[in-house]
C-alpha cells in the first residue's frame, strides 16, 4: 500500500504535513550556514558532496521506478525535462565538480525546489511514497545550491543572472513549448496550470497565457535574486575607498 498510487491520506495544503517539509527546509539552509566553516574544512568534505549528490539521484530514479511500477510512466509527462528536474541534474553535476559555470546558471532555477515546498503539485499524505519522494527530492536539490553557495562560497552577479535568464528562455522557447505542442505535454506548465498558481493566467489565449508564465517566473526568479544583488552591492560599497 505505500508505493501505491491511490490516495490514502490525502495532502493538505499548509497543513501538518505541509509545515513540516517547509521547517525543515529552512532548518537545512540555517544548518549549512552555520556550519559552512566547518563543512569546507571537513577531513571528508568531497565524500560527504558526493553522498548529498548521490541522494538527489536516487529520489529522481526513484520517482520513475515508482511510476513505471504503477503503469504511470508516459513521455508526454515524464522525461525529466521540468524546471526541478533540469535544477537537480544541474546541483548533482556541481556538487560532483564544484563547476561554477554551471553553478551560476542554475543557481537561479533552484527558487523552483522552493517554490515546489511551498506550494507542492501532489495529492498524496505521509502513509505513501510519493510524498516522501517529491518534498524530500526537492529538498535536497535546494540544499546542493545553498552548500555550494555557503560552503565554497559561490556567488553569482548581474552577468550570472542575465546567462541565466537567457538560457531558461531559450529552452523554454526554443525547445519545451514546440515539443508541448508536438506531443500534447505540459512541459514547465507552458500549456495548461494543472493546478498550479499559474492557474490565474488561464482563459486569455495561449499566447497570453505563455507570456504570463514567463513573466511570472522571470518576476520570482528576480525576487529570488534581489538578497544575493544587494549584498552583492553592500560588498562593493565597503571595498570601495
């Protein structure tokens, strides 16, 4: 009955069972901060990057194993090629090669593993798999961007945040809306909500609708810089004669 797919107790939004992933996912973030001097001078820090990154690709096979076993598993929703997704391949491959490149683009997409906590695109409670696999997955990609920002001290700037937006409307438009309306997915939500907050952009037309989506994201993906820019700019200011 836990790897089941039918609903048993059923997720509520900002309930118990809501709060508690959502607590612990600023408990990591609180913990990797304070422990950042430490964790970098860990005897074995590489080993210890390696398992967190080990456990991010677990809950993704773990994800597909659970839905091909459940006759889930179906190419118009399935390939990894959702934002958390393409975030988690690219947190795993940083935290295995510590590739700032990389870091500095998806660093941005990382706000999509936060976004997922807090308003979580599942109907399944805590007496089923997937709950565990989708908060905790989730989790865990977030987590790899904030050690690596914290732990090796990766910062991004304006010139991070310009590749990073460009990129991310390239695939957006170039790759995931053509194959949406190719083999009818919902890639990134570009063609319908499905339950999502973009919901409040439907009814105006597919063009409109895209349009806001984007808009959106760019909106929360700015918001999600806004801390790491003024800090950015308060450090100038102080090296500054």
């Amino acid at each position: 009955m836990f790897f089941t797919d039918e609903v048993g107790i059923e997720f509520t939004m900002f309930g118990i069972w809501h709060l508690i992933p959502i607590i612990l996912t600023a408990i990591g973030v609180i913990v990797i901060y304070l422990l950042r001097d430490k964790l970098r001078n860990f005897k074995y820090e590489k080993r210890l990057r390696y398992i967190i990154a080990t456990l991010g690709i677990l809950f993704e096979l773990a994800l597909h194993l659970w839905k091909v076993g459940n006759g889930l598993w179906t190419y118009h929703h399935d390939i990894p090629l959702h934002l958390c997704s393409l975030s988690l391949f690219a947190g795993v491959f940083v935290m295995y090669t510590k590739n700032y490149k990389v870091f500095e683009i998806s660093y941005f997409w990382a706000v999509g593993g936060l976004i997922s906590i807090m308003f979580p695109d599942i109907v399944f409670g805590p007496d089923r798999f997937r709950y565990y696999q989708f908060l905790f997955s989730h989790m865990i990609f977030f987590w790899m961007f904030m050690y690596m920002r914290f732990v090796h001290n990766f910062n991004v700037n304006n010139k991070s945040f310009l590749k990073s937006t460009t990129l991310l409307l390239i695939i957006v438009l170039g790759l995931l809306l053509p194959l949406n309306l190719l083999i009818d997915s919902n890639y990134m939500f570009l063609l319908r909500s499905d339950g999502t907050p973009f919901e409040m952009f439907e009814g105006n037309g597919l063009f409109m609708y895209v349009t806001l989506v984007i808009v959106m994201s760019y909106v929360v993906i700015g918001i999600w810089y806004l801390p790491v820019f003024i800090s950015n700019k308060l450090k100038e200011k102080k090296l500054r004669p």
